[in-house]
C-alpha cells in the first residue's frame, strides 16, 4: 500500500464519528498514539484505542509517582 492510500485511509477512519466517544478518539486499527481532534484546530488528542498509549500513561504516571516525592 502507498503512503497515500494509508494517509487517505487514516483521514477517512479519523472523520468517522464511529471512532469519537464524545472527546475521545477510539480507534485500535489507527496506529497512531496522537491525532488531531475532529475539529483540527482544537488541537490534539490521544487515541484511546491503541493499547500501546495505556503503557506510555503508566509509565509517565509511574515517574510522576517516583520523582514527585
């Protein structure tokens, strides 16, 4: 598959409000662990269905733990 394809594909699933649970992005076939919000100018937000996000939010909450003391 092209970059294109792929580009045009991520884009199409990103517009679907199938994957949007109110402010959040839901979408495991997307790989992407950041994405703009539904309206891009809003800025941005994370893909709650990517499994890898919850390891990097364990690990950034884990350090905060660590360190704040």
């Amino acid at each position: 598959m092209s970059k294109d394809i792929k580009k045009e594909m991520r884009e199409r699933t990103h517009q679907d409000p199938k994957n949007w649970k109110g402010p959040f992005y839901v979408n495991a076939s997307d790989p992407r662990l950041m994405v703009s919000k539904y309206q891009p100018l809003m800025g941005w937000t994370l893909n709650f269905g990517n499994k890898d996000l919850y390891l990097l939010l364990i690990a950034v909450v884990g350090i905060v733990v660590l360190f704040g003391r």
